[in-house]
C-alpha cells in the first residue's frame, strides 16, 4: 500500500498499484475463468479494500485501483452467474500487514500509524482467511458477493 498525494508521489508508485492490485486480479481471472465456465463451476475470490467502497486521506491511487478490483468483481460475476461460477469480493479494513512500510511519504506513514494506534486492535491476516472460507465454503448454489469487513474500532 503505497500512500501519498497525487501532486507529490512518485508516478512509478501508482504503476506499481496497478500492476499489483488491479493486473493481478485481471491476468489471474483471465487464466481460470475459461475452463470454470466450461466446467459450470467455481470460485473466484478477489481481495479488495473497504477503500474501494469509500475514500480515504491520502489514499487516491490505491482507492483507485481497489475500486477497480471491486466493479470488475461485480461485472465479471454478473456475466458469469449463468455459467455457476461464482465471484466474491472481500473488502477488509486495516489488517496488520508490512504493507505500509512500501509508503516513501514519512509523514503520511506516521500519520496512518496514529490512526491505527487509536482504533485499538486491527484485524488479523487470519481473520481475513475465514473470511475466505466462510464465502468458498457455502454450496455453489450461493454465492456471497461481498464482505466488507473491518476492526469494531475502525472510523473510517
């Protein structure tokens, strides 16, 4: 997660974003949803963002891009429903990862980390996994659109 102002980050960091966040859910649905649709089966589970459900400070680039993840999510399983394959987009809010230290920006870092610090505990890399199972685990027959999940604590 490579935080910044748009008139001051690197434009390299927003291609990095892309390249990540977007590309690779993009390439990865390009390779497995040919043969879920000729099998009549599957699931897909992209990981978004609850910033791409809504924007936050300092954010713009990386908003982008997980508001991306998320419509592309939304039009792909609405064309493939047909076919049974089901398209889940979980949107977690801040999880403890070594994400933040990508950002280049000292101040917007330190910033984010008083944030956090107030909200109390973030969520866990493993309750975002039983988010996971908990959508590929239902029958094909249902299909969990979204979980936007987020710390009790967490304002934003």
């Amino acid at each position: 997660m490579l935080l910044g102002k748009v008139q001051t980050q690197n434009p390299e960091e927003w291609q990095r974003m892309f390249d990540v966040n977007l590309m690779g859910v993009l390439n990865g649905t390009h390779v497995v949803l040919p043969s879920m649709i000729e099998r009549r089966g599957g699931t897909i589970i992209n990981i978004s963002s609850i910033a791409g459900r809504k924007t936050l400070p300092d954010h713009a680039i990386y908003c982008g891009t997980k508001f991306a993840v998320h419509a592309f999510t939304e039009q792909i399983r609405e064309e493939v429903s047909q076919y049974d394959v089901r398209l889940v987009n979980i949107a977690p809010g801040v999880v403890e990862t070594e994400l933040l230290s990508h950002s280049t920006d000292k101040q917007i870092v330190d910033d984010y980390k008083t944030w956090k610090t107030k909200m109390g505990q973030p969520m866990e890399s493993e309750d975002i996994a039983r988010c996971i199972m908990f959508a590929y685990e239902q029958p094909q027959r249902i299909c969990i659109r979204e979980i936007l999940v987020c710390p009790t604590r967490q304002d934003k």
